[in-house]
C-alpha cells in the first residue's frame, strides 16, 4: 500500500490569535479527513532572518523549512493581506525556499498549493491572486478552488473556530481538494 499523501500547511502571522493561522489549521483538517498525512509550520514560531543570498546565512530552521516542504506532496498557503499582497513575514519564508534549487526536483515541482487569504476588507482575493504568481514561479500548482476570507474579524472566534459554517466547509473543502490532486498528481509520476 502507498504511503498517505503528505500536506503541509505554511502560513500565520505575528498576531495572537492570527486569523490566517485558524483559517490554515481548519483546511488541514479537511485534508487529514481526506487521508492526508498533515503536519503544520508557523512562519511566526520559525523566527527567520531577512533572505540573503550565500552559505553563511542558512541556519538550521531554514534548511529543515527546505526539507520539510521537498517532503510534501501538497501544501496549503495562508498570509493576510497587507497593503494589497501578502505579508513580508509569509514572503521571507518564501524566499527562503530559493534553496530548494538544488533540490531534485527542483522547487514545488510536481507539488499541489491551496491557497488561503485572510483580510479585515473585501478584498482577500489579493493575496490569493500574489500568491498564485508565486506558485507559478516556484514550478507548484495551485488548485483552481481558493479560500480568500474578507473581513476575517467577523469570521473567527478567539479559540480559532469559524462563526460561519459556511467558510469552515470551504477551507476543509480546499484541504480536500489538494490532497486529492496530491494524489492524482503522485500517481501519474
Ligand atoms: C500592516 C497591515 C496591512 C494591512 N493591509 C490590509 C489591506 O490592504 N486590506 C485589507 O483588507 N486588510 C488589511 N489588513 C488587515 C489584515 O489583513 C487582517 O487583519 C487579517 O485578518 C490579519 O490576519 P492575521 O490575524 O493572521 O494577522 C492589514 C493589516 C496590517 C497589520
């Protein structure tokens, strides 16, 4: 029997309680009731210096970030919007995966995102929209289903929980969604 599908979520703030932090941990569960193996990395908790260029700057929280998304099959992705795009906390994690390079594949290759948006607006589709650039770039494939949450602070509790049932079946529907193309997608290789 092949192993379960792995999917890492990747996203939070520097806020307690973070919106885009609850809205991450909801999808995940949608992906572990689908079969997926799922495990969760705070960009907060990782506590990263500014991407710079060169050997002497990775330290071992950079290198085990690299590893632990080559690892997976799929991820999902939450940032708030701020300022139009997606945070400068969640865009230095990103960039940290420039080492992924060297990694065989190469970057998101062959790798499934889901992607997540948390605003205090209406426009949360913003963010989502920067990050499906990004996922371009790093090779990944964004599925077409999104979760972007305008006005977050109506939506979550201070436990995390989703007031709308609405958004909770939306976000666990994303989680679903990536693991089943995780899935397709590892079986075609
Ligand atoms: C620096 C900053 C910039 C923000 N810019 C926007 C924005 O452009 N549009 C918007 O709708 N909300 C904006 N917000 C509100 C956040 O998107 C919103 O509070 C979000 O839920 C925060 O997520 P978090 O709880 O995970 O930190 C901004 C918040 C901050 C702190």
């Amino acid at each position: 029997m092949s192993r379960p599908i792995r999917v890492l979520g990747l996203g939070g703030s520097m806020s307690s309680p973070s919106s885009s932090m609850a809205a991450l941990k909801i999808a995940l569960e949608g992906a572990r009731e689908a079969g997926a193996e799922t495990s969760l990395i705070d960009v907060a908790s990782l506590n990263l210096p500014m991407y710079s260029p060169g050997e002497e700057a990775i330290t071992p929280a950079i290198r085990e970030l690299n590893d632990h998304v080559h690892a997976a099959d799929g991820m999902l992705w939450s940032s708030p919007l701020y300022h139009g795009a997606i945070s400068g906390l969640f865009k230095n994690a990103l960039d940290w995966l420039e080492l992924l390079h060297d990694y065989k594949p190469p970057y998101l290759s062959g790798k499934v995102i889901g992607l997540i948006s948390t605003a205090g607006g209406a426009q949360a589709l913003q963010a989502v929209n920067n990050m499906e650039f990004i996922v371009r770039a790093m090779r990944g494939w964004a599925v077409p289903l999104v979760a972007p949450i305008s006005r977050a602070w109506t939506v979550f509790d201070g436990d995390g929980q989703s007031k709308d049932p609405k958004i909770a079946s939306q976000l666990k529907m994303l989680g679903q969604e990536v693991t089943r193309a995780a899935a397709r997608m590892r079986d075609s290789a």
